[in-house]
C-alpha cells in the first residue's frame, strides 16, 4: 500500500509527502523511492515496513 501527494506552489515549485507500508516475508527485498532493502537493514521478518517521505521541488 502507498500513497502520494504532490501540491503545487507554482510551475516550477511543489510541495510532496508519500507513505509506503509493506509485510517483510522471510527477509524480502522491498525497494523504496531511495532504494532501501529492509531486509539488510536490520528488517525483521513478519514485521511492516514504513517509509514516510515529505519534502520540496523546485525545478531550474
């Protein structure tokens, strides 16, 4: 389950926030927007994995 939320300030600058949920089965691979394997990173099997994200764009 994920979800994502982009809000514009302009044509050039926005404001985002997502939120990502999984199940970790036997030391899954899961790959998040920055490429990060809960399964190396102390993931324990059976157990959700979160990510959360917010932040701002601005395109030059």
């Amino acid at each position: 389950m994920s979800y994502w939320y982009q809000y514009d300030l302009s044509k050039r600058t926005a404001l985002y926030t997502s939120y990502a949920n999984a199940k970790n089965q036997k030391f899954s691979s899961i790959n998040t927007r920055y490429n990060v394997n809960f399964a190396d990173n102390g993931g324990t099997p059976g157990t959700p994995a979160k990510v959360f994200d917010i932040g701002i764009r601005h395109s030059f």
